[in-house]
C-alpha cells in the first residue's frame, strides 16, 4: 500500500510542476499559418504592405499556398497575385475567430491554421 501511496504522490508532483510551465509555453506560442487553395492560377505570391511577404511556401504543385504569420490574434491582409499575366490580384484578410488547430501529417503537433480559397478571374481588356 505505501507504494502505491509513494507512485501516486510521485506523480501528482510531477504533474504539477510540468503542467504550469507547459501552459506558459503554450501561451508564448502565437504563430499560425494560413492555407489558400488556389484556383485559376497556381504559384500566387502574397504581398503584404506593398512588398512581397517572404515567409511562404507551396504545396500540391503550387495551387496550395501556406503563409506563416506570427500573431494569429490580428487580422491580417494579403494581397495574391498570379504568377501568371492576365489576372487581377485577389485580396485575402485573415479572421482570428476562424484559426483552427490542425494535425499536420507526420508530426504529432498542431499548428493554429486559417483555411480559405481564392478563385482568379482573367483581367478585363
């Protein structure tokens, strides 16, 4: 019966003095990303304040863009353009209530992910 008592007891103090620092870890962590399946036009950039924002990469052949952002909780506002000529640049705004947590395949962490599509019209002459 002591054992148990001591099993037990080992635990609890080890729970608890991992669970606070595993919460202010967790509440340090406010990046997310944003997906945009794209169609119409694949290898869209995303610029933001008029330059290119550089922190992005492509997936399925570039018709699925991902855009990492550091504070998920602020709206964000990108501008896409094609890669392409003949489109007109798509205009995306994040919504922080729509920030999910998602799985990512092969990891057992989860990222905070906005998901969205944007369609490309061709440009009017």
């Amino acid at each position: 019966m002591e054992r148990r008592e001591f099993v037990r007891g080992c635990a609890a103090t080890g729970t608890l003095l991992f669970l606070p620092g595993a919460a202010l870890a967790e509440e340090k962590v406010s990046g997310g990303e944003i997906w945009v399946s794209l169609k119409g036009a694949d290898y869209a950039k995303p610029y933001f304040d008029g330059s290119e924002y550089e922190d992005h990469e492509f997936e399925k052949n570039g018709y699925k863009l991902i855009i990492r952002i550091e504070d998920y909780s602020k709206p964000y506002t990108f501008e896409l353009r094609a890669s392409v000529g003949g489109f007109t640049p798509v205009e995306i705004t994040s919504k922080p209530k729509k920030f999910r947590p998602t799985r990512v395949s092969g990891t057992r962490e989860r990222r905070w992910v906005y998901k969205t599509k944007v369609k490309f019209n061709k440009a009017e002459k």
